[in-house]
C-alpha cells in the first residue's frame, strides 16, 4: 500500500511541473487540426469521385 501512495505523490509531483498550453496555443492549435482535417477529407473525397469515374469508364 505505501508504494501505491508513493507513486500518487511522485505523479502529483510530476504534473506540478508540467507546464500547461495557454487558451491561445490550445485554440490555435484546434484550428490548424480542424482546417487540415477538412482539407485532408477534401482530398481523398477527390480521389474517391476521380478513382470512381476511372472504374465506370473501365467497365
């Protein structure tokens, strides 16, 4: 069981001296996900209609 408290300590420890992303890092970085998922789901959208027109064309 001291163990157990032990490690509850070090962790506390440790993540007091994590230094946390303010609300402006945070928010810029949701846009920079959000606008390269968009972009990434916008290509491979492209690729799916362009590899389907090229399968219709076949057969």
């Amino acid at each position: 069981m001291s163990k157990l408290v032990q490690f509850v300590k070090e962790s506390y420890a440790e993540l007091r001296k994590v230094v946390w992303p303010g609300r402006d890092d945070v928010v810029s970085s949701i846009k920079v996900v959000l606008i390269s998922t968009v972009i990434i789901a916008a290509a491979l959208g492209l690729v799916d209609v362009l590899l389907l027109f090229g399968i219709r064309a076949i057969f």
